[in-house]
C-alpha cells in the first residue's frame, strides 16, 4: 500500500482534494451556503420575469456557475441586491432569447388541498392576472414583478434597475392602476355589469 502511495505521489497523483485544503473547503462551503440561502429567492427573481418555472430554475443554475466561475460571489455587499440585479439581467437575456425562437410559456402548479374545480378556477385567474401583468409596458410590469417576487423593497428594485427608489415607486402604482382598471373591465364583460 505505501508503495502505491509513492508511487501515485511521484507520477502527480496524490493531489490534495478540496477537503484537503482547509481554504478551498471553507470557500466551498461559504459557497454552498450562499447557495443554500439564496436559491429561491434567485428562483422568484427569475419565475417574475420568465413566468415559467424550468427556465427560471435553468437561470437560477446559471446565475450560481457563473457568480462561482467568475469568483464575484466573494466580493458581494449587498448580497440581496447583487443576486437580484444578476438574476434579473440573466432572465432579462433568456427572454430576450426565448421572445426570438418562440413564446414563453407559463405554467402554474395547484395548490395542495384544492378540489380539481377550485385549482381550475385559481389557474385561470392566475393565468388572466400574469397574462394582464405581461400585456404592461416593461417599464411598468418590471418593477411590479420584482416586487411580487419575494417581497422586494423599492429600494432594492430601484439598485436592480438602476433607477431611483421614486420613480420605482411610481411605476409599481401606476402598474397597480392599469392592472386594476383592466380586472374590473374583465369582471364587468363577464358578470354583465
């Protein structure tokens, strides 16, 4: 056994391994806790801007490879802001991408508990209400979807964006507006009033 030892150490093959080196094992696992921490938020980021679950899963995979190949992870002060600003121009590029092959789809799953007729009812109306956030002006449906993603502040959505925490503000009510004015248009056309 020793002799394959030596022999494996002097043809290069008795590299350490990630465990082996206490820095590279404590930077693992301060990345594997970033990971761990931030998935579903990056997740919601996505999901907001796509409306679709495989991609935004797909966007979140790619935020987390390329923040660790690029090494930026370890340099992150804001660390909400900084993930959402990254999620968000990552799924911004796959949109982009995907609006030029084909339409993105949507897919929204039952709640457990429903009957098969209320899980029919609450994904039409869900489907009605992300088809209505869609159909807004990107400069309105942005901020809206951010801040529905996981609850972001203005402030936050205002660093993602680039622009200031008013203007954020702004958006977020005129969007609410539209949006309310287009669902009471579509309850009155349905319900006769």
């Amino acid at each position: 056994m020793k002799r394959m030892i030596a022999h494996s150490e002097r043809i290069g093959l008795g590299e350490s391994t990630l465990a082996d080196e206490p820095e590279i094992g404590h930077c693992e696992e301060r990345f594997a806790a970033l990971v761990q921490r931030q998935s579903r938020f990056i997740f919601r980021v996505a999901y907001a801007v796509l409306r679709n679950s495989h991609d935004a899963e797909d966007v979140a995979q790619e935020v987390f490879l390329k923040l660790y190949r690029s090494g930026a992870w370890e340099q992150i002060n804001d660390e909400r802001a900084y993930l959402a600003r990254v999620a968000w121009r990552v799924s911004m590029d796959r949109l982009a991408k995907s609006r030029d092959t084909s339409e993105v789809l949507n897919e929204d799953s039952a709640s457990a508990g429903q009957t098969p007729e209320q899980a029919a009812v609450q994904a039409n109306w869900s489907a009605v209400v992300h088809k209505l956030m869609d159909g807004l002006p990107e400069e309105l449906r942005l901020p809206l979807a951010l801040s529905a993603a996981d609850e972001l502040t203005s402030g936050e959505i205002a660093k993602i964006l680039g622009i200031p925490e008013g203007t954020v503000r702004t958006r977020m009510m005129k969007a609410r507006e539209v949006l309310k004015q287009k669902l009471s248009r579509l309850m009155g056309e349905q319900y006769g009033r």
